[in-house]
C-alpha cells in the first residue's frame, strides 16, 4: 500500500512541475501563463470575488451567532432565578416547592436561615 501511495505523490508532483514548466513557456518575452490569466480573468475575477464576499459574510455571521450564544451563557448578577418542583414523588415534602437562587457572589454566608433550616428539616426526617 506504502508503494502505491508513494507513487501516486511522485506522480501528482511531476504533473505538477510539467505544468509548471508549460505555463512558463516564454511568448514575446511573456510566460504562457499570462496569455492564458488574460484570456481567464473576465471569468475567474468575478467567481474570486464571489468567493469573498459569500465568506467574509459567513465569517461575521458566524461570529455574530457565537457573540450572540455566549452573551447569555453566564448569569447577570442582578438576575433571580425561581426553581420549583412539580412532581409530587419528589423534593423534600410532598407538596410544591419553590426555591429562589440568586448568585452566590452576593451572599456573605453560603446559606441563608430559611435554606439552612430546609436542610436541617431534610436531614431530621432521613
């Protein structure tokens, strides 16, 4: 396998330098390749541009969407955020429970009273 890549290399790098020997091909002091960029370029110049414009504007579009994703990713600090559970086989009781959190850069204790007795009220019950 090693062998028919490495030919399949050779190859495509002599196809390569014979092109590029045949576009250098001197014409009235001018290479080959000139002529034919001349002949080309009312085709190719446009498609080029095409080709730009259609990425620079997928680019800022991609970089507008990733902006846009990230912005809300991290919670402001003046946001609340309400949590409740509805399912009746699950929380501490029986019964709806509706917590608030608020960001835990704001707290000077890592638990407030009414959070610390709602833990200390699970733990007596297990």
């Amino acid at each position: 396998m090693k062998q028919k890549s490495g030919i399949k290399i050779w190859k495509a790098l002599g196809f390569f330098l014979l092109s590029y020997l045949f576009l250098s091909i001197p014409i009235n002091k001018k290479p080959l390749f000139d002529y034919l960029y001349f002949l080309t370029s009312p085709a190719t110049t446009p498609m080029y541009t095409a080709i730009k414009t259609g990425t620079s504007n997928g680019w800022r579009a991609t970089e507008h969407f990733t902006a846009k994703l990230f912005s809300n990713s991290v919670p402001s600090e003046n946001n609340f955020y309400a949590d409740s559970v509805k399912n009746k086989t699950a929380g501490i009781e029986k019964e709806n429970i509706k917590v608030e959190i608020s960001p835990s850069s704001d707290r000077e204790e890592p638990y407030t009273d009414q959070e610390k007795a709602s833990i200390e009220k699970a733990l007596q019950e297990n």
